[in-house]
C-alpha cells in the first residue's frame, strides 16, 4: 500500500468563524495561526503579514492591535539590556460565546495559548518571507545558526550584495540573537530616517578600509553607527 501524501495545511480554530471578526481580522488572525502551526517560533513582519493577508502594511498594524484588544493575541514585550528588541504574541484560541461578540481575555490558560509567534516591526521589502528559527526547548543553550535575511529588509540586501561584490564570498551566518541585535539597530537607521543612498555610500566605504582581521560582518559594521550616521550604538554582549 503507497505511503499517504503529507496533507499541506494547517490546522485552526473552529470557532474562528464563530466569534464575529471581520475578513481583515480573520485574515490575520489565521495567517498568524498557521505561523505558529509552522514551527516553534516565527518572525512575520508587519509587511509580510500584510502581503499574506491581502492589505496594506497600515491595516495590517490596525488589525494586529484590534487582536490584542479582543484577546485573541497575548502581546508581550522582550526586553533586554540593550532595549526593546522585538515583541513575543501568543495565539489565543477563541471560545464561542454564543453570541456575535468577539471575546475579552484577561489572561492566558495552557489550553487556550497557542505557539508563540515572534514578531519583529521592522520595514520590510515587499516580498519578504518570514524567517523560522527553530529553537531547542530542551536546551536554550544551543546555539542555531541561520542565513542573513536579505529580504527582509533593503539595508540587509545591500550589505549582502556589498559584501558579495568585496569579498567574493557569503555572508556568515547568523544566531537568533544576533538577529535580533541587527534588526534594533536596523530600525533606529529607518527612524532617523537614513536613506538608502546614505547606507550604500556608507557600506561601501567600509569594505574599501576594512580591516583584514574584520570577517565583513554586519555585526562589526553595526558599532559604527554613532560615526557615520550619528545614531547611537547600545553594545552588543552574544
């Protein structure tokens, strides 16, 4: 007997459709549910949420907020020393209330909490995908290594391609926090409003003196900020 095909889908909630959200809140709300289907954890930009869910980046925001305030998202702050590094959301699952009223959650129980879905605000280029990072419950210690994610943001995809076009070689991988370390000073350049002209000229100039003890990292690039864009740099200590 063949083995059975693999059934490409995820699974959601059934009173999804049963609690009154509108098109755009259950667009979200299940694109935010098959993230978290996906694997342990996700990072979906407001772009991509946007992109898959057929609406603008703005609405995309708007509807993100409306989840949280009907308690179908459990929205969390990370903190680290360096500052605000990205937001955790637990997926709710709804319960029908019998009526057309969207739920109000005051707190999560282990049956209701979905996986978490990490989100990081950064701009991102119009097609990009989020990125998984699988991360080992039973040991944090270990390390996982993933790519740069050049789509997912038009500063990364010009240091890549700088860094392709000197080098001759890609670039070294990169740990979750590392990423997110990257993706904090990333969004202080988009708001102090540093154009794309300003990073490529200041890219460049980078590699043309750049060390021959420096592997080209982002990440050693990152401390020069405060020089040459006058944006403050908060250390890094992973």
């Amino acid at each position: 007997m063949p083995p059975k095909k693999k059934k490409n889908f995820f699974t959601a909630p059934n009173d999804s459709f049963e609690i009154g959200l509108n098109p755009f809140q259950i667009a979200v709300y299940l694109y935010l549910t098959r993230c978290s289907n996906n694997s342990d954890s996700a990072f979906p930009s407001f772009s991509t949420i946007a992109l898959k869910s057929g609406m603008g980046e703005r609405k995309a925001k708007e509807v993100v907020k409306e989840l949280v305030e009907m308690g179908l998202i459990k929205k969390q702050q990370r903190w680290g020393e360096k500052g605000r590094q990205s937001n955790v959301y637990q997926v709710v699952e709804p319960a029908a209330e019998g009526n057309n009223t969207s739920p109000q959650r005051e707190g999560l129980s282990a049956p209701d909490a979905l996986t978490l879905v990490h989100d990081m605000h950064n701009p991102s280029a119009p097609h990009a995908q989020y990125k998984e990072l699988y991360i080992n419950n039973q040991d944090k210690n270990i390390k996982r290594y993933i790519d740069l994610p050049i789509d997912d943001h038009v500063f990364l995809n010009i240091y890549n391609a700088e860094f392709k076009r000197s080098l001759k070689k890609e670039h070294p991988k990169i740990t979750e926090e590392q990423l997110q370390h990257i993706t904090y000073h990333i969004e202080l350049l988009q708001e102090w409003e540093i154009t794309v002209e300003e990073f490529r000229e200041q890219v460049r100039d980078h590699f043309e003196t750049l060390a021959k003890k420096n592997n080209g990292s982002i990440l050693a690039f990152i401390p020069s900020f405060m020089r040459r864009f006058e944006i403050p740099y908060t250390g890094f200590d992973g």
